[in-house]
C-alpha cells in the first residue's frame, strides 16, 4: 500500500532528500505528470546539457518504468555538477519508495537507494593537504 501523500494546497506529492558530498537535492514527485523535470525552475535539459547527466537523473524513473508518468520538481544546492547529479538520483529513487514501496527490490538492486557517503577528508595541522606531508630534508 502506498504511502499517503503530502499535499501543498491542492497539488498532492511525494518528497524525499538525496545527498552526495556536498550536494542537497529536494525532490517532489508529482504523479499523473507528463513526465516533466524542472531542476532549480528550469528544465532537465537546460539545468544539465551534458547527456550522460540526464541518463543519470533519469534512471531510477525508467528502471521502474514511471518517466513519462510523474512530473519531478528539484532544488539543488552545493557541490558541483556531477556531485549535483548524482544527489538528484538519490532523491528520486527515496521519493519513488515514498510513493510505492514496492520498487525497493528493484531499486535497491540498482544501488540507487543507498547513499554514497565518500566525502573529502578533512586537512590534518602539520600537513599541506589531508595526507602530503612537507618535504623531508635529511641533512
């Protein structure tokens, strides 16, 4: 059984958060769409030209078989393109289990629902980055 939806006025929605790195991506779905995704209140196409980046953001929909069916509405901030990407595809694929929970064999299969928690390592004191020490002089 789905979940019951979250309504803003009289739109009715699913909403989950997707992360990678620094990147924060807010998704809704919105069901009984055209297959519309707005990224930032712009289009997928115009947000991200790269094509590799659309078939990323597209993925979880057309794993299950909901891209021309749901319209997506994202805000995304921090990080940068690819990293922005792939928070997008994390959001989508948790807000898809808000809306049926039966897609979680098929996207966990994927590796879509699990977080990718690499993130830069923070810079140690005494060093010139995370792990370069300076120089060694032995005489």
């Amino acid at each position: 059984m789905p979940a019951q939806p979250k309504s803003k006025k009289k739109d009715v929605y699913y909403y989950a958060n997707g992360k990678r790195k620094t990147s924060i991506a807010r998704v809704r779905i919105i069901p009984g769409g055209k297959g519309e995704i707005t990224i930032n209140e712009k289009p997928m196409k115009e947000f991200c030209q790269v094509k590799t980046q659309q078939d990323l953001i597209l993925a979880p929909l057309d794993l299950v078989g909901l891209s021309n069916k749901v319209d997506v509405s994202v805000k995304v901030t921090g990080g940068g393109f690819n990293s922005q990407a792939d928070a997008i595809r994390h959001g989508i694929a948790r807000a898809l289990l808000e809306y049926d929970e039966m897609f979680r064999a098929t996207l966990k299969k994927a590796g879509f629902i699990t977080r990718d928690s690499r993130i830069k390592e923070r810079k140690k004191y005494g060093l010139k980055r995370a792990r370069k020490a300076p120089q060694f002089s032995k005489r």
